[in-house]
C-alpha cells in the first residue's frame, strides 16, 4: 500500500469516526427530548385524571342536589 493509500484510509476513517461521534451526540439528545416528553405526558396523565375527579365531585353535588 503507498502512502497516498494510506492517506485516503485515514480520512477515510476519520470521517467514519466523526460521523459515529454526531450520531452519538444526536442520540444523547434525542433520548433527552424522549425523556422530557415521556415527562410532560406523565404530567398530563394526572392533571386529566384530577380534572376527571374534579369533573365526578361537581356531578356528584349536583346529583344531590336534585334529590
């Protein structure tokens, strides 16, 4: 293998290196985003279900009221 071979291999391999380093730093991010959004989902779930509780209280009241 010549050098002008060799030189070809190396950027070669630097690209792939570079390359496997930006898809690392996406995935860090991206598994950041996923775990904001499994956050802001869980957050959602309970202020529904406080709201539905809220929801049966008042329909409850007003039932006894009309008795």
């Amino acid at each position: 293998m010549s050098f002008k071979e060799f030189d070809k291999l190396e950027e070669k391999i630097n690209r792939l290196i570079s390359g496997m380093k930006a898809l690392r730093d996406e995935n860090q991010k991206l598994k950041k985003e996923l775990q904001e959004i499994k956050h802001d989902s869980s957050q959602r779930d309970s202020e529904k279900n406080e709201v539905r509780k809220k929801i049966a209280s008042l329909i409850d009241l007003v039932d006894s009221l009309g008795e």
